[in-house]
C-alpha cells in the first residue's frame, strides 16, 4: 500500500463513486450534490484507504458494492487495477465475490471466470489458471483472449506442444501474436528432440521455424548443432555464421563454440571477417565482439588487437582502465576480461531484467528475442 501511487487510487477512488453513485441513484436520475448524501459506509471505507488499511477498505466496497447490480463494472475496474500491482490475493476475493452471486447475468458470469483466470496466472497457480481459460475458450466473444492466456500457461509450464497447438487455434480465427512465437515453440520442441537424439524430428521442426519466420537464427544454431554431431563442421560453421550475422547478440556465448568448430589455420581468417563485419556496422556491435572475444581469452589473436585497443579506449566506462595501461595491452585486457566475468551479460529490453545467462525468452517478463547484449562493468 505504502508505493502505491497516488493517481492509481486517485482512479480507483473515482471507478468507484462513479460506479456507487450510478448504483444508487441510477444514470437518469438526478445526482447528488454533495457528499453528505453518499453512504456512510462509503465514507468509512475511503477513510480505510486514506489511513492505508486496503483490506478493511476492501470490505467496506465489497459490501458495497453487493448492495446492488449496477456496480459490476466498478468490480472488474478494482479486480484489474489490484491485478496488475500484483495484489492478487485482493484480485481473487473481488472476481470470486461476484461469481458467487445467484443473480449474475451469464455475461457478466464468463468474463468473472476470465478474470478469475488471469488472477491465478498472475498469482501462479497455473493449474487453475489452466482450467478456467480452457473453460472459458468455449465462450465465442472470449475465445481470443482465452486462448492467448492459456498459450502464455502452456509457456509457463515449457509445454510446447500444447503452447504451439493454441497459437495455431489463435491463427485460424487470426488473433495469433507474431510468427517468431511459434518458431520459438518449434526450435524449444526441436531442442527437445536433439536431446533425445531424434535428429530427423529436429530438423523437420527446424524446417518448420524457418518457414514460419525468416530470418530465424536461433532455428541456425539448432541446424548446427545438428551439423555438429552429424561431423559436418563446415555446414555447422557456416549456419553459426549466419545466425551470428543476424543476431550479434549470439557473439557472447557462441563465438568460443565458432572458434571450436574452425581448423586452427582458419581461426583468424574467420576472426578478421568478424572484425570486418562488426567495424562495417556500428561501435555497439564491435563492442559486443571485443567483450565476447575478451570473455572468451582472445586478447592475444592478432585480428583482434586493433579493435579491443579502440573500444576500449573510446568506451566511456572502461577508459579510465585502459589510460592506465594502454602500454601493456595484454596485461590491462586481462583485467577488463576479469572485470567482465562478474558484470551482466545481457538485459532484457523489455524489464530492464538482467544477468549473465541468455535467455531466448526472458525469465522475468516472459518476452521473447527481448534480451540484448550488455555488460555492466562496475568499476570500485
Ligand atoms: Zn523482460
């Protein structure tokens, strides 16, 4: 209660004398014109609020509110409202409240239910959450947003099959999210496969992602991993190749497994065309190639002097590192690789979540391909 903003309650507050008023005086009626004419219990309970007892408040409206069949709006706006700042034990009391009345037009019966849904996906309880979206997918007006939310329990629960199975009901009444979702559904079903060896099931599902979303590197690194195993290193190097073309996010973990796969005459050949690559771009991007190829203990490849000298000589965090040791390079590199051990990799774009593992989908706000290359370096 304590950081909930102001102008949150100040809606909330508003949702609810406009839902009262309504339910007591009714829209065509006259309104009152002051306060005075409210119910006590009203009053008693924005004094719960304003003196920050939201549960006792929560009574007081819920009693309220029961008082009358007016106010359902005003139930769902609070259920909401409680929902996305995450109180959702609140949420559940408010959409259980109103399933529990006889009187409830079935309308108003099976968007409660959805509601209801949402509360237990927020809180967790995916089984229930389940159940109830599944139920209410039935319901012709609510199927869209029935079948979405079940997509995101199947998610949750790494039940890809049966996540890829609503995404394709969402795109036969074309209410699906983005094809790069079901080419993620396929390469997680496919990464599946690889482990338990049915490789030709892979790559049928890799064919799959491809067609579904072009380009799709994450479907590449799979199709190499594949090449890997089947002892065909060129192919394996030339799909990481292109996944690391398309996605340089890739460059932090993949590059030592590049670098395996490539004779050790070839390793600066393909080193320098990195660097190419990279310099033809932005400094953001030779930037995530110096940091992977440092992390990965490369300071000494000759292809690659040049370019960790100008990052991290222009990198405004780490230039105060190197201008104290621009003369002995590989000692200061070696430093900033340390340095760079402990910082965060990667940070979603979405949440701002972060850490040093990369995640096709983010674990915190469960977005896909939102996560980006970063290092925060915390210099003492
Ligand atoms: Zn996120």
């Amino acid at each position: 209660m304590t950081e909930l903003p102001l102008l949150t309650w100040l809606l909330v507050v508003a949702a609810l004398v406009v839902g009262i008023l309504a339910g007591h005086f009714g829209w065509g009626k006259r309104w009152p014109t002051s306060l005075k004419q409210l119910h006590p219990d009203y009053l008693t309970g924005l004094d719960y609020l304003v003196t920050e007892q939201p549960d006792r408040a929560l009574d007081m409206f819920l009693k309220l509110m029961d008082a009358n069949a007016d106010t359902i709006e005003t139930h769902f706006a609070l259920g909401a409202l409680y929902r996305r700042r995450g109180e959702v034990e609140r949420a559940i009391r408010i959409h259980q409240n109103l399933l529990a009345r006889a009187s409830l037009a079935p309308e108003h019966r099976e968007q409660a239910l959805l509601a209801l849904a949402q509360d237990y996906l927020r809180a967790g309880l995916l089984d229930r959450a389940e159940g109830l979206f599944q139920q209410v997918s039935e319901v012709p007006r609510l199927r869209a947003s029935a079948l979405d939310a079940l997509r995101l329990v199947y998610e949750r629960q790494h039940d890809w099959q049966q996540a890829l199975g609503c995404y394709r009901q969402l795109a036969r009444i074309k209410a699906a999210p983005p094809p790069m979702v079901a080419a993620h559904y396929l390469c997680e079903l496919a990464g599946l496969a690889i482990e338990r060896g049915d490789t030709a099931e892979a790559r049928r599902l890799l064919r799959e992602a491809r067609e579904a979303s072009v380009p799709f590197p994450r479907a590449a690194l799979l199709r190499a991993q594949i090449a890997e195993r089947d002892a065909q290193p060129e192919l394996a190097v030339r799909l990481m190749r292109h996944a690391l073309t398309e996605s340089p996010v890739l460059l932090q973990d993949e590059l030592p497994r590049l670098l395996n796969l490539v004779q050790p005459e070839s390793r600066d050949a393909v080193l320098t065309e990195l660097v190419a690559q990279a310099e033809a771009r932005d400094f953001s991007e030779l930037k995530r190639l110096v940091f992977a190829a440092i992390a990965a203990d490369l300071v000494e490849a000759a292809p690659l002097r040049g370019s960790i000298e100008k990052v991290l000589s222009q990198d405004a965090t780490l230039q105060s590192v190197w201008q104290a040791g621009p003369a002995q390079y590989e000692r200061t590199a070696h430093e900033i690789g340390a340095l760079l051990a402990h910082a965060d990799k990667f940070r979603c774009n979405e949440c701002g979540f972060s850490g040093r593992a990369f995640y096709w989908q983010c674990p915190a706000c469960h977005a896909w391909d939102s996560v980006e290359a970063y290092a925060l370096v915390k210099l003492n």
